[in-house]
C-alpha cells in the first residue's frame, strides 16, 4: 500500500475525488488502494514525481520535495456530472 505524508488538508473535492477512487483520507495520511502502481517520470528533476495509478485507471502525480520534505499532490478533476 502506498502512503503519502501530508502536511496541509485536502480540499473536499479532492478528498471526495480521491475517495471514489478507493484512497482514503485520514488526518495526517493518504493512503492508496492496494494495487497502486507507482511510475517515476522522467526526466528526472532535482524533486522525484511519480505517475500514481490506481486499479481503476485513475491518474495522479506526487512530487517529493527534497529541501521541505514535503509532497504535492497533482489530481485530475473529474467532469461535472448533470
């Protein structure tokens, strides 16, 4: 299972996008489905980025920042449903 460290909430968009997707959410954490695969994407930078895909095909991208140590999630909205 892939876990993210997080430092600052999720907005609920992204909280509600992630969580059709199987993530969960938890105070400090972010967890991906089990099955997650993780890609890195090159070229390679000073920062690390991974393509995050989860078993249902959905997309995302994390960069670690190796000066914070922090992470930034990359999502992909989801269309507006009618």
């Amino acid at each position: 299972m892939i876990e993210i460290e997080m430092t600052a909430a999720l907005t609920p968009e992204v909280t509600a996008i992630l969580a059709r997707h199987g993530c969960q959410v938890l105070e400090t954490r972010l967890l991906f489905p089990e099955g997650t695969q993780r890609k890195q994407v090159f070229p390679r930078t000073y920062d690390e980025r991974h393509l995050l895909t989860l078993p249902d095909g959905y997309v995302c991208m994390v960069q670690y920042l190796r000066l914070s140590g922090q992470c930034i999630l990359f999502y992909t909205p989801e269309p507006e449903q009618a």
